[in-house]
C-alpha cells in the first residue's frame, strides 16, 4: 500500500517562524485584534474575526491573507506572530468584538 507522503505538509511548515519577525511577540503573548495585520505560515494576513480558545490556551483567529483571491482560514494565536506595539501596527485598533466572538472567553 502506497502512502500519499507527497502531500503531505512537514511540520517545519506549519509553525511560524519566528525569526523572521525579530521582536513578534506571538498571538498568544499579545492577542491581536479584529482588522490588525499578524504574520503566519502563509504570509501576513488580516484578523477577520476571534473565536474561541484552543488547545493550548490562545485563541482561535480566522486569518484572511494579504494576496487577492484567498479565502479566510483559522489558525491558533499562539503560532501567528502579532506587531509588538499594538498603537503602530496597522488596522483600525482594538475596538468592539466581531460578530462571532465570545466576550466571556477573554
């Protein structure tokens, strides 16, 4: 029986890579907020919404990336890298929940 090992994703993929964000806290040092850029696996996208809690205790983010044509996609906080200081970073600033957030999860 012969795997499909060609498509499968290596983990070296799926984490977020740290370095190359120098100073990026993760998202689950900082939670980002509703319209902030964050970077990720993919590349840098935007917050569309919060969810709520993983696994590991950071929260559920639905990420729409900067290229044309993506759809959006969850990813955990804790492996998105978010701007160290929120007041520089882009988007309109930590405002009122999104639809589909869950306030009493904060």
């Amino acid at each position: 029986m012969k795997l499909h090992s060609a498509k499968r994703m290596h983990n070296v993929k799926l984490h977020v890579d740290s370095e190359a964000r120098p100073g990026w806290p993760t998202g689950h040092d900082r939670v980002p907020f509703v319209g902030e850029e964050v970077f990720c696996t993919m590349g840098t996208g935007e917050v569309t919404a919060l969810h709520g809690k993983t696994s590991d205790g950071s929260r559920l983010l639905q990420i729409r990336l900067s290229a044309p044509g993506t759809a959006p996609f969850f990813a955990a906080a804790s492996n998105v890298l978010v701007h160290p200081h929120p007041e520089t970073a882009t988007g309109p600033g930590p405002g009122p929940l999104s639809a589909g957030s869950e306030e009493w999860l904060s």
